[in-house]
C-alpha cells in the first residue's frame, strides 16, 4: 500500500481488479475471481497476528456459466460505481448501492436482492484487500457511544471537532461515527476500557460515575457491535495500549458478543485484523457468578442448548476458561442476564462485582 | 401540582397514592385502585387538547381477591422504592426494578415476571398523573440523535453541558439523553425539523448538507422511536414552534411510527399531551410516491395488508389523506423504502424530492 490519499489507494485497488478481468479477456481465459470459502471448516488461527483467519481451501467464481458471467458483470458495474464515489468523495449505504442498481443501463447487472449486493461488497472486500468502510460504504445504522477521560478529533464534511468524552458530551456520551478511521485520539487518562452489551448496564455504570472513579472508558455495545464500535476498540487497544474487558448478559449469544469483538465473525474473518481484538478480556456475566452470587435466573431454552454446544465445538471458544465455564453451564441449565446484578442492590454492580472481578483479573 | 423541585412533586403524588390505600383500609373499605381501560375502543379524540386520550370506561384493580391483593402489595413496594430513589436523586431501568425485587423483604411481593413490573409502573404512571421519566425509571435504550442548527444546554449529574448540534457534535450527532426534560433550549436558527425512520437516509441527510441548507433539524427515529426522541420533538415543537414533519418507509408499519409520534400509542394514550404532536406532518414515502416515481418497490405481504385494514378502523387515521393512500396502498399492492428513491440517484431525495414535497406542504 502507498502512503498516498486512502481514497485513491482504494480506487487503484478496485481499478486493478476490473484490470485483471481485462488481462483474463485479452489473454483468451474465462474471467474468474478466486475467493477463500467462508466456513466454519475453513478458519484456523494465526499464531503470529492473534486473530482467526481463512484457511487455505477456495472457491471459485468463473464466467464459464450464464450464472458466474452475470455475477462478474455486477462486479464489474460495482467497480465502476464504487471507484467514482471515491473521486467525488462522496458515500452511501449498503442499501441504496441496491437500490441504486435499478438505474444501471444493463438490466442483466441490477441486483435481485440486497442480499446479493451484500455478499459482493464482502467478496470485493476480501479480493481487493480494502475495507468496505474504505469504499465509502457506511452500515444502515450507526456506532454506539463512548463516555471516559478520552479526548479526540474527529474529522467530519464540516471541518475538524475536537471532542472530550466526558466534558463535552451529554450523558448520552459520544456518538462513534460511522468511520471510526476519521478519529484521532489527542489525550487521555483511561486505564482501561469496557464494552458493555446493554443500555441498562451502561447508563448504571455512568450514574454510579464508574467512569470517572475508575479512568474507565464506557464503551456501549448495544447488543451485537457494529462495525464502528469494534473497529475503535480494537485502535484504542492497538494505539493506545488501553486494555479492552467485556461485560455482557451469561447466555450463549452474549458470549457471541464477545466472541465478535475479541476473535471477529466468521463471515467475515478477512476483517479480524482490522476489527478483532484478540487480547480482549471477558468480564462476566459468567455461569460460576449465576453460582457464586446466586443471581436470578432463567433456565436455558433449546436453542440456548444447541448455541452452547455448537461453541463447545467452534475452534474460537477451545480455551480451557470457556470450555469450562460453558460445561458449567450446560450442567446448571441457567442463564442470567447482567442487569440481573441489581438483585443485590443497584451498587452492587460498581461497588463489589466490578471491583473485585477487576482485580482478580489483574486490571485494576 | 406546586412549583417545587420535580423530584418532591413525584414523590408526594406517590405517596398520596400510598395514604389513599390507607384511608381505605382505615374505613374498612377493600383497598382498590381505578383506572382506564387501555384499548383501542376506549380512546377517543380530545379537541381541545388535539391528542387522542383514554375514553371513560374504567377498570377496577381490587384486594377482594388473593390475586388482586397480590397486585396491590406489589404497588405499594414498587411505592416505596420509587419514593426513595426520588428522595436519593438516584434513577433505574424497569428491567432493574424487577431483579430488585428480589431483594424485597415480603416474597409475596416479588414480581413474577418483567411484564407484571412494567405494567405496574405504568399503572402507577396512569393513576398519579406523573411519567415514568419523572419517577427516574430510565428505558433500557437510549434516545437517537439530532443534527441541526440548534444549541442546548443539557443538565448532567456532571454539571451542564452547553451543546450545539452541528459545531459541537461528530457526524454521528447530538446524543439525546434519557430523560430530555433535562435540556434547555438556547438559540437556534431551525426552520423546521425533519424525524427520518432509518439512519441510512439520515446519514444520507447528512452528507449531502440538507440541515445546513435548508435550516433543517434531522432527528433520527431509529425506527420505532423511544419516549426521548417523541418528547423532544413535542418540546421543540410546542416550546419554540418548530414545524414537525416526518419521514418513514412507505409500509403500514412506517405509518404507525409516524403515529405514535403524531398521536401517540394505544398502550400509553395518557401520556399522549406529555409526548404526542399532533401538528406533526407526513411527508412520505406516501403510495402516492410509489406511482409517480416509479420507486423499486416489494409486494405486500398478508401481515402488511392486515396491518393497513386495521390502520383503516383506527380512529388515528380516519382523515381523508390516510384512508386515500391506505387504499390507493391496498390497489397497488406495493410498497417501499425510503432509501428506494437511491434509484434515481443519491441526491435525488435532497435536490427533487424533499424540496418539491416540503413546497407543496408550504413548509418552505
């Protein structure tokens, strides 16, 4: 990669890749595109980078059917579309590039469905080595909230702002944009971060000023992070060396959460390096607390069951701690949500479980 | 109700509730509690207030039964704990009121579930006339955010934060706190605010420059919109006459979105004066769109066209323009998404649609 303008590396990358379809042509070849095959079979963990990567098994997207012909072609039209909004520095949304396909002059290269435009904005993704954040391409909805002793500047259309995440915020905190790469942090006092799943939880922790008492920085989940909210993690991490904790609901799709932030999305493992925070640390809510606080519960329903087991197997969650603590699960057959902290008063949560969880992991 | 401190007026409307039930007891009368029904054939229009309100049929909450008993202990609990966090300046989620009870002394007074806490409180709501927000019951999700020529100032637990919602703000915006009754109006320069369903078109608002260009608030509904985001558009349309207008999906479900900010919801109709706007206007995507645009659009699906016969009982939308482009709906047998107007380009809703449907309205 250059050290140029980002938007004009992205749109070389693109350029090269309509190029090598041109050199397949002129040399007498079918047109194809070679992507790894996005399995749970086909990830394997990268000793050296910490994050869980494609394996070396491919599939293969070839003109040699009507089907494979009109697939290049979308990407050829996707190219074109992609490769001008970055000369206009403009932008758009996974949702209108579909919508947008409806006013391409060839009808065989509109899309039938946005799943289809999806899918090939990730292929494009992995191919050409960008991120669609790169493209220009913003999520349907946007990042969650930050509120801590950190002070940035972000970079926006309108000009520079620069921003302190606990003196020039409401209590709703700081708003992560879309691309979190237009942010660079000036100063702080955080000695570590947590990522917190609910809006209940996160606006506890600001009441009870878990932030200020702490140097913590409260990073809002709310529910399954976007792309934003794991990306500046993972650069608060990465640049700043601030330790990243995962405070979460004890259920089978939390731990997903966790997974998501620490180890990246199957889906979408071409991005661990860029999303995923292998040295992210897990928190709670964990079945030995459901045992040891003795917390309300619900029991575990059949699909909690096949989720626990099915991560039993996933080659992410093959660590003594969750190996353990998942069997524990399945053995009690309970689940609790983190709120459910509030059961032994609503300091609880800042007074006694954060504080001593925290220290026991060392991080305070 | 006095000018005290808000937290003493709750409280002592909590507590009248409380020494009702005594007097009840100290004349030998079973305890009992009164209030609407809640359902769709017991609202009916106010005139003079504009907003939709409960009729006058009445239900009856009463200790002549084990079960009602249950219920009336568990109101006088709920009483108490509301009444000292109010007392403490303290606040907590609903979800946080269940678990906690928990904890309370009497087992008969525990709640079964989070549906029996959540309508208690909004029973509580009902009969001493006071929100939940003003009981300090935070909801689990935050607010959305605004973006516009308007500066605030907000009371945090932190001191105040005066905020404009473009120098001040990232792309991502103005975050709206929990409780907005918290936020006082300082200036601001907005014609007329714009709720916009889904952050795709916001942020689509956004980028092209529409708040600066056309003096333009754009709040983010985020899809069904939270109590925070209805009583801010109802603050700054009612404290500083800002023209409300509102911008959805074209689907029966986008239209009751417009209506609980418009005229509020069945389930919460005494709270219609505290968070409904009546004069808020529907800009779109109107059925009407979807034939002279020749907008991409999906089928109706059984569950849409059910929801459009009900929209067409509901006293809500018997107007002349619902009932026309319900039915137009109905004939066509279409719908579609904002973000479909990407189909004729991405300033398309910026440079035609808007501005020729906000002219025709007489907002500009």
């Amino acid at each position: 990669m250059s050290t140029q303008d980002p938007n004009t590396d992205a749109r070389e990358e693109l350029i090269d890749l309509a190029a090598e379809f041109y050199d397949q042509f002129a040399g007498g070849q079918i047109p194809e595109m070679t992507l790894p095959t996005r399995t749970k079979s086909n990830i394997e963990y990268d000793e050296e980078k910490g994050v869980w990567v494609y394996g070396d098994r491919t599939s293969t997207r070839s003109a040699n059917s009507v089907r494979g012909a009109r697939k290049l072609l979308k990407a050829i039209y996707t190219i074109e579309f992609l490769a001008n909004q970055l000369e206009e520095d403009r932008s758009s949304t996974l949702r209108e590039l579909y919508y947008l396909s409806e006013s391409w002059d060839n009808e065989e290269a509109q899309f039938s469905g946005q799943d289809e435009s999806n899918q090939l904005v990730e292929d494009l993704e992995i191919v050409s080595g960008v991120t669609r954040e790169d493209f220009h391409m913003r999520p349907e909805e946007s990042g969650a909230t930050l509120m801590g002793p950190l002070e940035l500047r972000e970079q926006t259309r309108r000009g520079e702002r620069e921003i302190h995440c606990q003196k020039d915020v409401g209590e709703g905190g700081y708003q992560i944009p879309n691309n979190p790469d237009t942010i660079e942090f000036l100063d702080h006092d955080v000695d570590f971060m947590l990522a917190v799943e609910t809006g209940g939880m996160r606006d506890r922790l600001v009441e009870n000023g878990f932030d200020e008492e702490y140097n913590c920085l409260v990073v809002h989940l709310k529910g399954q992070p976007a792309r934003a909210t794991r990306r500046i993690i993972k650069r608060l991490h990465d640049e700043q060396g601030i330790p990243a904790l995962v405070f979460t609901d004890g259920d089978p799709w939390s731990y997903r959460i966790y997974g998501s932030v620490a180890y990246g999305s199957i889906k979408s493992a071409h991005l661990s390096e860029y999303l995923a925070t292998p040295e992210a640390d897990y928190v709670g809510i964990r079945p030995e607390d459901i045992v040891e606080y003795d917390l309300p519960t619900d029991p575990l329903s059949d699909s909690d069951v096949n989720a626990l087991e099915s991560e039993l197997e996933d080659p992410r969650f093959q660590t003594e701690f969750w190996e353990e603590q998942i069997q524990l699960q399945l053995d009690i057959d309970k689940k609790a949500e983190q709120q459910a902290l509030a059961s032994r008063g609503l300091d609880f949560v800042t007074d006694t479980y954060l504080p001593e969880r925290l220290d026991e992991m060392g991080v305070i």
